[in-house]
C-alpha cells in the first residue's frame, strides 16, 4: 500500500515548489487507496511560526489536497509535529549510540570554529575532525553522566562508498569519505531533519519519498542513517528545481513582479485559481502523457507516473499560468463562477447581488484571466457610474458637435424601441451608423462611455439590456447634456 507524505518545516510561507511537491504525493496516494501524511517539521524551534502552519494547512486545502492523516486529522501515528516526537528520536539516537553508528561528541563551538577556519585556509572541504569519534565508551558515558554538553554525530564510515538509488536519476556514488559526520541530535535534545526524518518515516510506513532535491546532497546519508537502523528504504524521488522566469537561476521570491506571486494565498488572493495552480505546477517537472494540458485532479491522478517525473530544472512561466487560469474560468458553470467572484466584489467594497451577477457572468466569462478582473469589467453594473467629459464621449476623427448629433440620432432610436433587448437594439443602431457615415465602433463607442461610463466594457447591447432601459436613458440624456455644454463652450469661443 502506498504510503506518502508531505513533510513541509513551518517557517515560511507556502509557495509553488511545496505546492508541487504535496500534488505529487497526492497524485500517487490516491492512484491506489493509499495514505498522504501531513507531517509538520518543527524541529528548528527559532524560525517555526504559528502563522506559517496555518498557511500550510489552509493553502493544502484550497488546492484540494486534503491529507488522510496529520494535524487536525489525527491517524494512528499521531502526534504529526515532530516537536511533540522528540523522545522517540531520543530512543533512535540511542539505539545507534549503542550499535556503534553514532557517537557523542563534546567538542566546544569554539573549537569547531578553529576547526572550520583552520580548513578553509588550507581549501579543504569543511567537515568535523573525528575527534571525538574515537572516545571509549566508558568515557563519553561519563562525560555525559557528569552533565558536559555534547551532541549525537552520526558516525559515517570512512572508506567505501555509499549507493543510492533516485527514482528519477538512478544510482548515485559517493566515497564515504566525502560524507561528514552530520549531527543527529543537537545538545538541547533536539533530533536534526536527518534523523528525525528517517525515524518518521520508517514509523509512519512511507514507501515513497518525494521531496525537494535540495536533499540529493545528503540523501547517502539519509541512506546510510536508515541502514544502520536496517530498515528497508522507501523509494526516493527529488523533484527537480524551479528556475526564474528568465531560466538563469534558481526561482525566488525577488524574481516576480508586483502582479505575480509564488505564494499559493498570494495567487489566490489575486484571482487565480486552485484548478490552474495544480495543473501548472503539475507540468513542472512532470509529463503526463495527454493531448489535454488542463487535467484537473482526477485526470493527473490517472495519468501520475514516477517515470514520467522529470530531474531537469523547471523554468517557471507566468504567462503560462494566466493562460491556464483563463482557460480554467471558461471551464466553470456560470453559478460556480458567480461564487467564486463574489468575494472579490466584497474586497473592492462592492456589494454585488449574487443574482444580478449571475446574469453578468456570462458577459465577462470569455474576458477574464484572474477572478479579480471581473472588478474592472463589471463593477460598473452595481456601482453609480459617473458622468463622462465631453473629450471621453467624442471619438477621435469627430467633433462633439458630430458626437452630439449621433448620440441624439441613437437615443431618440433606442427611445422608440418596444423592446429593450440586443436583438431588438442592435441592427438599428448599426443602420443609423452607416445613414451618418459612422464605423459602428465609433457610435457604439459614444453609447457605451455614455451607458458604462467606460471605453471598454462588457459587450454593450447585453450590457444595457441588465442596465435597464430607464437607467441607460438617463445615462444618454446626462451625455448629451455634456456634448450640448461642450458645444455652446466651442460656439462661445
Ligand atoms: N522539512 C523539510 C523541508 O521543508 C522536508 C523535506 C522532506 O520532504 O523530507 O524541506
């Protein structure tokens, strides 16, 4: 059965790669009627913050992927923090301090400093001397029983080598003697990732590792550190990198402009959505072996395949992302669409009646790439419009006086119209523009400042039609009074 988690440190905001990465072990969860663990690591008690679990957990749920066990959840491996773990990693470390894969080392900071400092001048790689590596047990027992402080090491081998086996790169060798001896516990008590990882992942039965190949230069570690237990291995998977835009360089938060974001809450905030998020992510660093680019969760866990991961660094593109967010839009039921636009109306300060937005939707569905958009296209239908100047409501190439004696031509004709529909207004309006010698997008133009208050808006005829008659006749007759002022101003002078 399989087995997978998501692992993330609570330290920061949750962005794109972590977004991946729990989509991947989601994918392959659900493939089977597997598990995907939440599992928060909260070792590095300095940097983890409240505010960074909670985003984790509410952007896992925005995007779908709800975890079957973890904080919240519970499951039979609770508690999921690894804080409220650490006497478990305690009783490992001892285990290995007992096999002889681990030693106590009592080495002061300042001695590690000359240490380093001493191998730096001489350009050697910086790694710890071994010096207490050799003690005899009886002595670190008694170092340790008299209260000196000290840290568990994980006592690598010094010759050999170690293989590794990557799912997406294959075996990977190392000579041991390029491994440090990392340390497992620090002298607070704490476990390290390196052991506390392994420890969790062995007791919470993970057969798939599927994580950031940030890890690739420790993982013969890892490996090592799971073998001295002799446990099995799970099946390791690092995901590749995502590079900047540009493709030089790794991504981070300093490469995105002011209307793009690598932050799932932030890109939600923003109008995109969690469909788009997915399915972009998703194509990062895999290929899922179908026509359509835009597989909705369903279709990416039908298609997951860990061969089809991808090790090659991942160029991210935003352009991309807004095209799948459009495409994903005019895939919605307009009484979806409506919902989900809702609260961006209630941000802009816009009490938008759900009911009247409904018969909007399906105007500014084609048009919209973010939900936010749907503020600039359709506010005007629940706020007073304001009036326009004389400039706004003369196209170019007319006068306002030719402006005038068109708008006057158009509203006396929508004025007798019986019906107020764009079956009913449009052909009229398109004759009376070829009788004055107009393009229709010049008199449509003056029609829609006067109506919309705007130059671009949602397809005018359909628009007026939820306007209303009354509101739109006003709305003419408040332009042609501006045109007529307008245009004594220019006989005045
Ligand atoms: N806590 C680690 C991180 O956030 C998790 C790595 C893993 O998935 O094992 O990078």
């Amino acid at each position: 059965m399989t087995r997978v988690r998501f692992a993330p440190s609570p330290t920061g905001r949750f962005h794109i790669g972590s977004a991946r990465t729990a989509l991947y072990n989601v994918l392959l969860a659900r493939q089977s009627s597997g598990q995907f663990i939440l599992r928060i690591e909260d070792t590095d008690t300095k940097r983890s913050t409240p505010e960074s679990l909670a985003e984790i957990q509410e952007a896992l749920r925005w995007l779908g992927l709800q975890w079957d066990e973890g904080p919240g959840v519970g499951g039979p491996h609770a508690p999921y923090n690894q804080l409220a773990r650490r006497e478990l990693y305690q009783q490992h470390a001892q285990l290995l301090l007992d096999n002889g894969h681990a030693y106590r080392c009592f080495c002061s900071a300042e001695r590690l400093k000359a240490v380093r400092e001493q191998q730096q001048k001489a350009k050697q790689p910086t790694r710890y001397d071994g010096t207490c590596r050799e003690l005899s047990r009886e002595e670190s027992e008694r170092r340790a029983a008299a209260g000196e402080p000290f840290v568990i090491r994980f006592k690598t081998p010094k010759d050999g080598s170690t293989t590794v086996r990557d799912e997406l790169r294959g075996d990977i060798t190392v000579e041991n003697t390029t491994i440090d001896d990392y340390i497992l516990v620090k002298t607070d008590g704490l476990a390290l990732y390196h052991l506390a990882a392994m420890v969790d992942d062995h007791e919470m039965g993970i057969t798939h590792v599927l994580r950031g190949s940030e890890w690739l230069g420790t993982f013969p570690l890892h490996a090592l550190i799971i073998r001295a237990f002799g446990w099995p291995e799970p099946k390791w998977c690092h995901l590749s990198v995502f590079l900047k835009p540009t493709g030089k360089g790794k991504m981070s938060k300093r490469d995105v402009t002011s209307e793009q974001s690598i932050y799932a809450l932030e890109l939600r905030d923003m109008g995109y959505l969690p469909e788009a998020i997915n399915s972009w992510t998703a194509l990062m660093g895999a290929s899922f072996g179908a026509e359509e680019e835009l597989l909705d969760l369903a279709g990416m866990i039908e298609r997951f395949k860990i061969a089809n991961l991808n090790p090659s660094p991942a160029r991210v593109n935003f352009e991309k992302l807004d095209d799948f967010n459009g495409k994903w839009i005019r895939r919605l039921g307009i009484t979806d669409l409506t919902g989900r636009l809702l609260p961006f109306f209630a941000k802009a300060g816009i009490d938008a009646d759900p009911a009247l937005l409904e018969r909007i939707v399906p105007l500014i569905q084609p048009r919209l790439v973010t939900l936010d958009d749907a503020v600039d296209f359709a506010g005007l239908f629940f706020r007073e419009v304001p009036a326009s100047t004389a400039e706004a409501l003369t196209p170019k190439g007319l006068t306002p006086l030719q402006a005038l004696g068109a708008l006057e031509a158009a509203n006396a004709l929508i004025k007798a119209s019986t019906a107020f529909t764009t079956e009913a207004l449009e052909p009229p309006l398109r004759t009376l523009a070829e009788t004055l010698g107009l393009k229709p997008g010049q008199l449509f133009g003056i029609i829609r400042q006067a109506v919309t208050g705007q130059p671009v808006s949602p397809p005018l005829f359909e628009s007026m039609e939820i306007i209303g008659r009354e509101v739109v006749l006003g709305r003419l007759e408040r332009a042609e009074a501006t045109l007529r002022g307008a245009k004594s101003e220019e006989r005045g002078a």
